[in-house]
C-alpha cells in the first residue's frame, strides 16, 4: 500500500509573464511560490515587495532563497524575503512582551513608546484581519476565563486585567464569550495563536480537551473550517495561549528542522465516524512515504469510496499533523491541497530529504 517517495523535483515555477504580472501587482497569494532577482541592483524580492517595481527584462525568478542566493543575489531590505513570511518585526515585539505581560496598553501607552498606533493597526489588520485593540481585548478575556476557571474572583480577575470598573469587565467579557464571567467554569472558549513556518503563518486553536485546527492561513475556505469547529464545540474564539499551543510550536520547529517525524500533540478530530476513520488512516502512511487516494480506501475496506476518501482528506483542520499532504494520485502526481500544491511538494521533499 506505502510508496517510498520518488526524488522528485520541486513544482514547476509558473511561467514568467504570469510571475512578473504578480510583482507589478504585489499578489500576496504567490508567496512561497517565487522570489525574484533584480539584476540591476543585484538583490532577490518577495512577490509582493513595496519596493519600486523592475523592467522585465532586468528580473530572473527563483523556487526559493535558497537558488536565489545561490545565484550572488542578496536579501532585500524592504521585503526581508529570508525571514518567515509574517514574522514580528522588532518594533513591535516590546508592544506584544507587554501585552503578555498583563498590561492593557492604550494608543497613548503605543506613542509613548515610539511607535505610531496607526502603524501597529495596519499590522495587525493585515497578520491577524483585526486590529490591536481587538486582539489585546481577546487576549486580556482570554487570560481572564482561565484565571475564573480556577475558581478565582470575578472582581479581583476584572481590576487585574486592567479594566476600571467590574461593569465594564463583564460587558466586555460577555460581549467576546457569550457568557458571564461568572459561568466561565460550565463555559469553555477556544484560543487561536498564530504560529510561524518556514511555508507561512498558520493559526493554531486548542482547549484543554486538545488541539482541534491548525491551517495556514491563507487556506482556501479557511472561514468555512473556523465555523465548522466553532459550530461542533459550541464555542467563541478568542486569541490566547495554552500549553498545547505551545506544544505545537515546539513540535512544528522540530519538524521543519527535520528532526521531528511523529506528533504526540493531544488532538481533537472533529468529523463523522467515517471522516475519523480517514483522518486516522494519515496518520498510518510512515514519514518519507506516499500514498494513493485508492491506497487509503483500500486500507479501511471500501475501495469504491475513493471520492468519499478524497472529500474527508479535504476536511481535514489539523495540517501536516494529519499527513494528508502525503496521499497523491494513482500515477503519483500530486492533487489536492487546500494551502497549494507548491506546499505539498515543499512538505514532501522536506520529509524526504530527512528521511
């Protein structure tokens, strides 16, 4: 049933008057797909670098950093195309450290720092489609609900938190939970943290009965996903933190540093039987290794379910955890795959270059 993978080469770059159309219009949905050199000027650009845009003929294009740099190209400034796509830049790692801190930080905290408040708006709207405000709130309630759950005081977890009066706390926090401060031990929510990878941010969402999705972000249909777990759990989301969280973190580095080939992150697999049967099904296929579509209904006894199969893989909200990047067509091409085709080829060179 397994196929050892095949040294393949890594996706073909789409052709270059459809790459150079991406540049003049700072398409961010090409990123990860090319970066590219400036022959005038001697340095490589992500595909949507602000910088001021090249004639055509003085541009090259490149898989990656890796050929570009290879090629006596240097790292542009501006687009900072060797630092993972949707790093923090050093500015506003003070602001987030204080945040974590159990500051509420107010846009006069902001300017006092240093930094215009606009400029961290603008950041946020574009990492995390809300603004600071926004996020320090879920964050600040976020901290809070788990502080309640350990049968702590409403008005003392309230004026801790950095609001001035318990009315204002409790609107705030129903308005984010949908509950009461006072029901957060019969009420869970769900904490969303974005994590960073050599192949885009991806977000991250647990409660204390285990990780339930981890999707790039700029997933097709990634809105559908969110609802669907929400609907299943009967819960908000709100930005925050948790110790399976922070696993995954730890456990995605050391996967991408390819010294990982096994997760033990504890999961929740929200589908139907069927879809469970699936999703576990990945989880078989070894590491280094391939299968078909066929292969894996074949192995759970329905070998006419090859659509079924395919449509389960679809659904499945814990990627790379759940291996479905390694399930390929029949002739070994590769198929379907919610964060892109270049990404799955990406995961299985990485995958097999360690192996």
């Amino acid at each position: 049933m397994i196929n050892q993978l095949s040294m393949t080469p890594t996706v073909a770059l789409p052709p270059e008057e459809e790459m150079y159309q991406a540049l003049l219009n700072r398409n961010r949905e090409y990123e990860g797909i090319f970066v590219v050199g400036v022959r005038t000027t001697g340095i490589f650009c992500r595909p949507a670098c602000s910088a001021r845009k090249p004639k055509r003929e003085h541009v090259e294009f490149f898989a990656g950093v890796e050929q570009a740099q290879a090629a006596g190209y240097r790292a542009c400034k501006v687009c900072q195309p060797t630092r993972a796509q949707g790093y923090e830049p050093a500015w506003l790692q003070p602001i987030l450290a204080a945040v974590s801190a159990g500051r509420r930080l107010r846009d006069t905290d902001i300017r006092d720092s240093g930094v215009e408040p606009a400029r961290v708006r603008r950041w946020f709207k574009a990492n995390y489609g809300k603004t600071f405000q926004a996020w320090q709130r879920d964050q600040l309630i976020a901290a809070a609900h788990s502080r309640l759950r350990r049968s702590e005081g409403v008005t003392d977890t309230a004026f801790d938190s950095g609001f001035e009066s318990l009315s204002g706390f409790s609107d705030a926090f129903h308005r984010l939970a949908g509950f009461t401060p006072s029901k957060s031990r019969c009420h869970k929510l769900l904490l969303v943290r974005r994590l960073l990878t050599p192949l885009g941010p991806m977000f991250a969402v647990a409660d204390d009965d285990g990780l339930c999705l981890l999707e790039f972000a700029d997933r097709k249909r990634l809105e559908q996903q969110l609802l669907r777990v929400q609907r299943r759990l009967n819960a908000q989301f709100v930005s925050g933190d948790h110790e399976l969280l922070q696993a995954t973190e730890i456990q995605l580095m050391e996967y991408f540093a390819g010294k990982r080939r096994q997760f033990d992150v504890r999961l929740q697999l929200l589908g139907t039987q069927f879809q469970r049967q699936c999703w576990q099904a990945l989880q078989a296929i070894p590491y280094g290794q391939t299968c078909s579509y066929l292969e894996q209904a074949s192995a759970l006894g329905a070998p006419s379910a090859v659509r079924a199969v395919a449509n389960a893989n679809g659904q499945n909200s814990l990627a790379i955890i759940l291996p479905c990047h390694r399930v390929v067509g029949k002739d070994g091409r590769l198929t379907g795959y919610a964060g892109g085709l270049w990404r799955k080829q990406r995961l299985l060179d990485l995958e097999l270059g360690a192996a």
